[in-house]
C-alpha cells in the first residue's frame, strides 16, 4: 500500500491527463482533471525546482492565452449577450492555470510518455468500440447508435465522436510510431481511419487527410525511414477499411453522396454539400460587418443569430422560430464575428507566436512536442468546419495540448537528445 501511495503520489499528474482524455466523451466531467491542474499551481509554484520550469514555459503558454484571452475580454465590454461573455471570460482564467502546472508537472518525458500510452490504448479503445456499435447497433456498454450518426460512448454528443478521434490521432500514432512494431503502426492509423470515416463527420475525413497528408511528408526526411516503409502498406490498407466502411455504412455513404454535390457548384449544391452551413457563414460575416472593432460579443452568436440572420433561415425555421445557429462552425468566422478585428489580430499574432516557437526550438524538442502540436494544428485548421472554439469542450481540449507541449520546454533535453529518453 505504502508503495502504490508513493507511486500515485509521484504520477498523479499523468493519471489526470489521461482521465481528461477519458473523460470528454461524458460532458463537462473531463473539466475535473483540468481543473485539478488549474488549482494545483499555487503548490507548484512554491517549489524553486519547479518555478525554474514555470519560467520557461511561461513565455509561450501567456503569450498564447493573451492573444486568446483579451480578445474575449474587450468584446465582452458590450456583448449582445453580456452576462455570457463574462462569465466565459473570467472562467477561462482556469485555462492557463492548469497549462502552466502541466508544464511543470508533465516534464519528466517517462511522465508524458505515460500519458501517450494510455491515451494510444484509449484511442484504440474508441474505435475499436465504434465499429462494434455500427455491426451490432450497440457499442461494447450497450450504448445504442444515433439515429444521425455513429456516437459511441459519446452518446447524444455524436458529433464529437469522429472529430476527436481525428484531432487527438498524432498522440496515438506518434507512440506507435516510436513504441510499436511497423505493423501495428499502420494498424492504427487504418483502424482510427475507418472509425472516423464512418462516424459521418467530415470534419474528422479531412482532419485524417491532413495526418495522411504529414506523415507522408515526414517519410521523405532521412530519420525517418521506418516510417518509409510503414507508409508503403498505408494506401492498400487505407483503400481496404474505406471500402468496408462504404459497403457496411449507409451513413458513410449518404455523407460521401452529399459531399460529392459540391462538384455542381452551384450556390444550392454548395450549401446542401456544407450541410446548410452557408446561411450560418453568411450572417457571421454579417455580424462582423456590423460590429467590426470587438464583435459581436463571445458566445453571444446565438442571440446574434436571430438579429442578423435572413428571414427565411432555414435554421430559425428548423427551430420553429425559437433559435438558429450557436456558432460560426468555422474558426476564423467564429473569431470575427464574437471578437471582431481585435480577436483576428489575436489569432494571427497567436499562430505567429506559435510558429515561432516550434521553428526554434532544437529538433529533440520539436520531435518531443509534436504530437500536442499537430493535434493542435488539426483542432485549430482554418479551413475545416469546427465545434465552437470559446465553447468549454475545445477551449479545454485546446489548453490541455498547449499544456502538453509547454512541457517539452525543459532544461533536462539537450538537443540531438533522444525523445524517449528516461521512459
């Protein structure tokens, strides 16, 4: 008992990173471990050891949460919905609080390295669970599936089932990739693939084309030729499990059908391929004409809606007239229209901020932070369809990768040092 108390009290902070993954299937409950984290840095900081790490991680995660933060602040001075933009304000203070204690918590690299195992396994779990929901029409707890979409033991959150199995895939791969025999790496990426493609979000297909799409670069740089010839099997496994998935999905192929109308181009095929999302992008940028300096307010967009949409939306109308779109589904649209020019400013300065600090930092960091950076990337990507990025479920999910890779920010990795080391 004695050593399992010292064991947890040593490695508790990797436990609540994977129980914040664990977690985002069941509400606001992942919102527990994150908070645990936010709470925690008053008692990090009173260590000298680990105030050297908050230094150093402090540049990137404040100037991060600035270009995030003040944005919401000033449009929340007159919000359409002012009590909403407070409150989500003042709470996001957690938010930094808890990326900051990763930091310092998660540098040991065998304490992250925990976390991608467990979060590999987790992963696997998910779509694992997934087609065991589409063949049997209950997933392995009994869960049954949406009548919209594959949900898993997301239950009535469908539409973050295949999207977060997408935007989290570098943790998984980049273990199994590192870990994991050449096989069992294509395994992986094949069975999360097939998961996500028949979840029916395409937000999470073009998500998945962008992993292809980087590891397929990566695979041509000299370190990396393992990954060279583990790619060689990726299209002929990849052309198999989409053509099971078409032949055992009927959802899979009405949202393959509707993603093929955008091919009439026409302004009627465009918005039936976009699942009616033109309207909602319309009266976004319609918002931000009208309130250019600091938006429209943060999550005030539904109040908005009913002001700035057409008479005939066909989302009020869906309503019976009580409500219309909750957010842009668009990261940048979302930004403009809740925050204005003021919240642009702060995404571009954000993302130049970012770059500047992945380019440089040494290789053996960069080869350390990259799965929380390419899952960032993926949550982030400007031209996908997006949740509400203010909203709890990815403000969180977008914190806890940046605490994740603050804490590759470390004196104890020296460059051309391995990765993996101290596992």
């Amino acid at each position: 008992m004695k050593l399992l108390l010292r064991r947890l009290s040593t490695e508790w902070p990797s436990w609540a990173a994977v129980a914040f993954i664990a977690l985002l299937p069941f509400g606001r409950l992942s919102e527990i471990p994150l908070s645990l984290f936010a709470l925690s840095l008053p008692f990090v900081a009173r260590s000298a050891d680990h105030r050297r790490n908050l230094r150093r991680a402090a540049p990137l995660v404040l100037a991060l949460f600035a270009c995030f933060w003040l944005p919401m602040l000033a449009s929340a001075t007159d919000s359409m919905n002012p009590g909403k933009s407070w409150s989500q304000s003042l709470a996001a203070l957690r938010f930094p609080a808890a990326a900051l204690s990763m930091a310092v918590l998660l540098h040991a690299p065998s304490a992250r390295w925990r976390v991608l195992r467990w979060t590999a396994f987790l992963l696997v779990f998910w779509a694992l669970d997934g087609f065991v929901q589409l063949l049997f029409g209950n997933d392995l707890f009994g869960i049954t599936m949406h009548p919209d979409r594959l949900n898993a033991l997301f239950v009535d959150k469908y539409q973050f089932y295949g999207p977060t199995l997408a935007m989290l895939s570098p943790l998984l791969l980049e273990y199994a990739r590192r870990e994991w025999p050449a096989w069992a790496w294509s395994l992986s990426f094949t069975l999360i693939l097939g998961a996500v493609m028949i979840s029916g979000m395409r937000s999470g297909w073009l998500s998945m084309a962008i992993v292809l799409v980087t590891y397929v670069l990566l695979m041509f740089q000299r370190e990396n030729r393992e990954l060279r010839r583990t790619m060689l099997t990726v299209p002929a496994l990849a052309v198999l499990i989409l053509t099971l998935s078409y032949l055992a999905s009927p959802l899979f192929q009405e949202r393959l059908e509707l993603t093929r109308a955008v091919a009439e181009g026409t302004g009627e095929a465009i918005d039936y391929a976009s699942s009616e999302r033109l309207p909602i992008f319309t009266t976004a940028w319609r918002m931000y004409r009208n309130h250019p300096v600091n938006g429209v307010g943060v999550r005030a967009f539904p109040v908005a809606y009913m002001i700035y949409a057409d008479e005939d939306d066909i989302h009020i109308q869906k309503s019976g007239g009580v409500s219309g779109a909750t957010h842009a589904h668009n990261v940048v649209l979302e930004v403009m229209a809740d925050t204005g020019t003021i919240g642009l400013i702060g995404l571009l300065l954000g993302a130049i901020i970012a770059a500047r600090s992945w380019l440089r930092a040494p290789p053996a960091r960069r080869q350390d932070a990259f799965p929380a950076v390419l899952a960032l990337v993926l949550v982030l990507f400007p031209l996908n369809s997006h949740f509400a990025i203010y909203g709890t479920y990815t403000s969180s999910l977008i914190w806890f990768l940046v605490g994740l890779w603050a804490a590759t920010i470390r004196p104890s990795v020296l460059p051309g040092a391995s990765a993996t080391a101290g596992r």
